[in-house]
C-alpha cells in the first residue's frame, strides 16, 4: 500500500511542475499571429488607411482615428530586436470564432505590450478591438520571482506555500499507520486536498479568495507562461485537520474495530 500511495503522489507532483511554456509555443496559431503582427507593423508605418480598413464596422465612431494614432505614437521608427508572443485564446463556435492575442514588442531602449482581438467571418479576419501601451521594462524583469519589496502578507503566503505541502505528506504517513474503522483510502484523499484558496499575485501583491475551490497539497505556485507573473495560491487543510483531532479517538478503539 505504501508503494502505491509514493507512487500517486510522485505523479501528481510531476504533473503538477510541467512546464505550461513547452505546450503554449505548440499551441499558437500561425495565420491569426502572423495576421496580427503585419496589422502592428502598419502602426509603426501610421498607414492608418489600412488599419482602419481592417476594423470591424461595428468597432468604429468618431474617435477612432484619434485614438490609433495615439498607439501608433508609442512605436519608434527603428525596426523591433524582438516580437514575443505573450498570450494566445481563441473562443469558437458554429456562429462565432474570435481570437485574442497579446504581444511585447522589444526595441532598443523600449518595450511594448500589443493586445488584439480578432473576429473570423468567412476567411477574413476583422479586428474587434487593439490596444498598445509602453512597459516600464521587459516583462520577464517586470514578472521574475524575486523577495525584494514584497509585503508581509505575500511572505505569510509564501510560507506556508512551503509549510502546507510539508504538513499534507507528514499527515498522509501518519494516516497510513493509523488504525481507522472505516474507509481508509477516503481519508487519505481528504488529506491529500485544501479548500478555499488564498491566490497572491507575486508581482504585484494583489490577493484573489475563491471560496468554492480545492487544490492538491493545499498550496500551489503557477506561471502560466515565461512572461506571466507568478501565482502563489494555500488552501485550508481541512481533511489533514480533521484527521489529527479524529486521531486521538482512533487510537483508543478496541483492537477488533481497526483496519
């Protein structure tokens, strides 16, 4: 049974530690990125004829022209050292197909970040919304993981991001070896989840709850990709908790009640 039991758990962990970039850069649409990436080159150009041209008539009014040539203010004259990918959703149905996709634009001494949606009628792609606005750095410096100015709440969090995975194993030997009446492999799996979880955005220190939700390990740290910020997330051990006070009891039982 213990075999069995290290054996799950090693599994859960190596899925949980994939590395989502390895399936993301799998995943991009070639046509809808390379669409998107001439529409930007006709900002840095201000050929606004043709990006207004390519927008959607039902995205258009009277300030539309205004508002593009604020964007195309932001891109410099000299050719980019890099165009990056950043994020990447396409929503489709049988009467819609809508696609939304975020860019960071290297240059010399700047750096952009390009979002656009993309409505799909007939093999032609109509723009529904764009937006472009400078970065103070590379998003890569601006989402790294680092402990400098962070707030005690974020440190608290991070804590027992470390603690509770600690507590979740420590709690899951014990169960193994405890004498339970009755269904074993369901309090195993009640250890083995947190409840509620407490979500901080590491870059920013911005705190998420979510009430209705579970996690393995009751703690979790994700990076959706190489330039997203880093998400540390706890939830309540509530099976590991109980099982502690329920212990204490178990022990006590007769011989002939245990497992």
């Amino acid at each position: 049974m213990v075999k069995k039991v290290v054996f799950s758990i090693t599994i859960l962990l190596l899925l949980a530690g994939c590395n989502p970039e390895v399936f993301f850069e799998k995943l991009i649409p070639n046509e809808e990125i390379a669409f998107s990436k001439q529409y930007f080159a006709l900002f840095q150009s201000r050929n606004f004829d043709a990006i207004e041209k390519k927008i959607n008539p039902t995205s258009k009014n009277d300030l539309l022209r205004y508002k593009l040539e604020q964007m195309a203010a932001f891109f410099p004259e000299e050719e980019p050292k890099a165009i990056n990918t950043v994020d990447s959703h396409i929503f489709k149905t049988t009467k819609l197909w809508q696609g939304t996709f975020t860019f960071q634009y290297e240059f010399q001494n700047k750096w952009l970040l390009a979002h656009i949606v993309l409505e799909k009628k007939e093999d032609i792609f109509l723009v529904n919304a764009v937006n472009v606005k400078p970065l103070s750095d590379s998003l890569e410096n601006i989402n790294q993981f680092t402990f400098q100015e962070k707030s005690a709440m974020s440190y608290l969090i991070f804590a027992l991001a470390i603690i509770l995975p600690l507590f979740t194993v420590f709690t899951l030997a014990f169960c193994l070896k405890t004498p339970i009446p009755k269904g074993k492999w369901f309090w195993m799996i009640f250890i083995l989840f947190g409840f509620t979880q407490v979500v901080v955005n590491w870059t920013t220190g911005g705190i998420i709850i979510k009430p209705i939700s579970f996690q393995l390990f009751s703690s979790s740290f994700i990076k959706a990709s190489f330039y997203a910020p880093v998400f540390v997330s706890i939830s309540f051990p509530l099976g590991a908790i109980i099982f502690w006070i329920k212990r204490k009891k178990w022990l006590t039982l007769p011989v002939e009640n245990k497992d």
